[in-house]
C-alpha cells in the first residue's frame, strides 16, 4: 500500500462530519457553540443559575463532604524517568506543590468542574531563572468562558462578543466532556429542579402552618344583625386568634373547630423536602443518608465512606489528569519533548487489582511464568517501571522475591527456623527504616526556630519525594510479612 505524502496525509487528516457541516451552520451562534445542557435551556438560566443552588443547606453541606473527600486525599509526584532532566523537573514541580501553591484552594477550584461541567484555571505564567514557571493557578468563573467550532476555549469579552483565550494559559478541567458537548456533565444541573421545588414548597409550608397551624373559630350573629355587626364579630375573631384577648355581646356565640386529619398536611409537605433532599444526596454523593449523619461520631472518621467509592474516584481521576497536562506543559518547556513528565496521582486512584495480583502470585508459585506483555495490558503498567525476572524457579521451602514485590513461600518442607530468620531479617529491615524516617524528621525539627516552623517543615517533609520513598519501602516490608504470615497460618497477633 502506498500512502501520499506527508503535506497531504495532514490534509486528509481534517475531519469530515462536523456539527456545523451536520446541522448546516444553525448550531454555531455567533461562532461559539450553545450549551447543550437540557435542564438549563428549558428553565432559560445560564451557568451561573446553579451556582446559586448552593444557598439550599443540603447542596451546601453535600458539597462541601464531595470537596473534602478529595481535599484528605493525599497525593504523589514521581519522575518520569531515571535521567537527571526528569529527576530535577519532578523535584521542582514538587517544590511549586508543597510550598507555593494553596493546594486546597486550587482542588476546590478544579473539583467544580464536577458541579458545573468544566472549570477553566488561568495559569499565571513567570520567567525566572531562564525557566517558565507556573506560579499560581486561579480558577475563574464558568460562565465567563464559553467554546468554538474547533472546541477552543473562547472567553466572553461581552454578552455577545467572544475572543479566543491564548493558548496554554488556561488549564481546564473537564467533567465527562465529549466532541459533542465540550461543555461536560454538569451534577449540579440535576440537582435545579429538586431545590427549586423545595424553595417553592418551604412557601406554601409556611402558609399552611400559618393558616392551619391551630384551631378554626367560628362566631354566630343574630338574624337581625347589621353589616357594623358582623364585621365587629369578625374583626373581633381576628383580634383572638392573634392576640388571645378580644370581645363580643353576651349572646353572642363562639365556636372551636379541630380537625384531627389536618395534620396529614404537614407531614406531606416534610416528606416532599425529604425526597429533595435525597434526591440531591443521590445526585452528589451517590448515597440518600441525610446530612443529620455528617456531625458527631461520624463526622471527619468516615468522610471518604459519605461518597461513594466510584465518584470519589472519578474526581481524583478527573483533578489527576488536569494536574499531569500541567506537568507535561511545564517539562515540555524547560526540558524539550526528549524528557518525560512527572507523574501525579492521588492516593488510591489507582486499581491496585489485590484479588487477581494473590491470585498470579499463586500461579508463579506453581511454576506459571508472566511475561512482560501479560503486566501492561491486564495491569495497565507502563514497560519503564518494571522487569520481569527470569531467575530460576525457587526451591520449596525457601524464600524469593516475586516481580511484584510480594514474597513467595512453599509451606511444605520449610522449617520454623528459616520462619524465625525471615521474621528476624524483615523486623530489622523495618526497624532500620523507621530509624530513618525519625531521623529525616528530627532534622526538620532541630531546624526550626519556632514551634510554627517545625510544623510548617514537619508538613512538607511527608510530603517529599525522600519521604515516600521511606514510606514504600516499609509498605513492601510489611506486605512481605503479612503475605508470609497468611500463607503459613501465622495469625495477625
């Protein structure tokens, strides 16, 4: 097959079914695309509507667990590679992270793009040191931005007039973006109808408490009673009922009426609130448990167990992927295309797969080998972060370390000596890596000259890369033991 030159392939390369081409142009108002979000098109709101949602006190407190399951999340920045380019362009994105950006802020900001479909960062870009530094992301408003034909960011200089935003300088965070819709999935948009509902029925609920709240009082007048009568009869029924105090003519006759089935009302109209609000709970926790939950025992404990797992992932992932575009951004302009990026991620956001990883470590146990095919595509691991060993099989009873990091052990023929020395070489292991870890903290410590200060380096010295490495060796240590112990019938005491 022979293919056209290179000019010409870039040519072909142009898409043919277009939204314009396919709805004849009609789509593009004033060269920018129109939110296809239904919820808002038929209520006549923008973007900017649902940002008001947040006065209801469910949305708020839902809200705010949704950004504190991500806030709690820890988070690592490893290099790309092994060179010194990547090693040095991790070590200063992890210094921009650690010290300079406010880390919760810009998460707050990013984790909108969940609420209101995308959330554009202006990246504040500073020459220092010959470098391009990223100095701050500061999230700006949804509804200041909009897209064009070719999906580019265009930002509304007017209420009719858009200009195309430089390229780079806005990092967007995208929620379920598609060619179709580069606005993204907005969960707020589900969450309009159920808390306008609820506005409107908190109203009619204080009128009918107003109004049936207490007892009817009826007042009969003489046949021969004038109009003046009547309404002094009247007025003076008012006058009891808000005052408690009013008079009448001695025949005059007044009566109490109750009835006992109006309280039904009421509890109709607290059940309509409760379906809102688990309808909203629904919608951004993925769970119906009322807000009444979030307080006491409850409260900071178990914040990650208030959303549920999969949408707690699918922000890390969806606030992951914004914080590697910036990463690959700045590598890209200090260090050239020929080093790779750092890589950020969030602790857990990974599927670390535990029940089919047991699972191979048993057959390589039996003598089923892996190669390094098998590792990429069912683990998802990139081929410059492992090797496959090609060592001889281990002989039973003893001890050898498998390409995952797990250690194998053959309970057959092993001895309770060699379970002793195993046990005794790991206690030593990991004794000697916390002494390091206590050490790299002592130093932080002695080297502050205030209490505040040795908090501030305390924080950062957890975060370091010399840190998490400590941290994952002594994860590995105790894996090994716990995988042992399991595997010979050692109990967890």
């Amino acid at each position: 097959m022979k293919f056209a030159p290179e000019d010409k392939i870039k040519k072909q390369a142009l898409q043919y079914a277009t939204l314009d081409k396919a709805l004849g142009g009609v789509y593009l108002i004033l060269d920018v695309l129109p939110d296809p979000d239904k919820v808002l098109r038929k209520a006549g709101k923008g973007v900017e509507a649902l940002r008001d949602l947040l006065v209801d006190d469910q949305m708020e407190a839902c809200w705010n667990v949704r950004k504190a399951a991500l806030k709690k999340t820890g988070w690592h920045l490893v290099p790309g590679g092994e060179s010194a380019g990547e090693k040095q362009a991790c070590a200063e994105l992890l210094a921009l992270f650690s010290e300079a950006y406010d880390m919760d802020r810009i998460q707050g900001e990013m984790i909108e793009a969940a609420a209101l479909g995308f959330s554009p960062l202006e990246i504040l870009w500073l020459s220092k040191g010959g470098k391009w530094i990223p100095s701050d992301l500061v999230g700006k408003p949804t509804e200041w931005f909009c897209f064009g034909e070719k999906k580019e960011l265009r930002f509304r200089t007017s209420y009719i007039v858009t200009e195309e935003a430089p390229v780079n300088r806005f990092l967007i965070v995208s929620n379920g973006a598609s060619y179709a819709n580069p606005y993204g999935s907005k969960q707020f948009s589900k969450c309009y109808w159920p808390v306008q509902f609820k506005r409107n029925g908190w109203r009619w609920w204080a009128l009918f408490v107003e109004k049936f709240g207490g007892s009817f009082l009826t007042g009969a007048y003489d046949e021969n009673a004038t109009p003046e009568d009547k309404k002094a009869l009247l007025d003076g029924l008012y006058n009891l009922i808000s005052g408690g105090a009013a008079i009448f003519p001695e025949k005059t006759k007044v009566n109490t009426i109750s009835d006992s089935g109006k309280s039904m009302g009421g509890t109709l109209h607290q059940k309509f609130e409760e379906f809102s609000n688990a309808a909203i709970s629904k919608v951004l926790l993925g769970q119906t448990l009322t807000t009444e939950v979030l307080t006491g025992s409850m409260a900071a404990a178990n914040v990650h167990n208030l959303v549920r797992e999969d949408i707690r992932l699918s922000d890390l992932k969806m606030c992951s992927s914004a914080w590697n575009r910036l990463c690959k951004m700045y590598t890209l302009f200090n260090y050239g295309d020929g080093v790779k990026a750092p890589r950020f991620s969030y602790e857990g956001e990974e599927d670390l797969q535990t029940a089919r990883a047991s699972r191979d470590i048993n057959l390589k146990s039996l003598g089923v080998q892996f190669n390094e095919t098998y590792f990429k595509e069912v683990y998802g691991l990139s081929e410059d972060h492992f090797s496959v060993s090609t060592d001889s099989e281990p002989q039973q009873g003893d001890f050898s370390v498998e390409p995952s990091g797990l250690v194998t052990f053959s309970q057959d023929k092993a001895s309770d000596d060699m379970m002793n020395d195993f046990m005794a070489d790991k206690e030593r292991d990991g004794q000697e890596i916390m002494d390091k870890m206590i050490e790299l903290f002592q130093k932080e410590v002695e080297s502050a000259d205030s209490w505040e200060a040795a908090q501030q380096n305390l924080m950062k010295k957890i975060k370091s890369k010399e840190m998490y490495s400590q941290r994952k060796k002594l994860a590995g240590v105790l894996n090994n033991v716990r995988y042992v112990g399991v595997n010979t019938g050692a109990s967890d005491a």
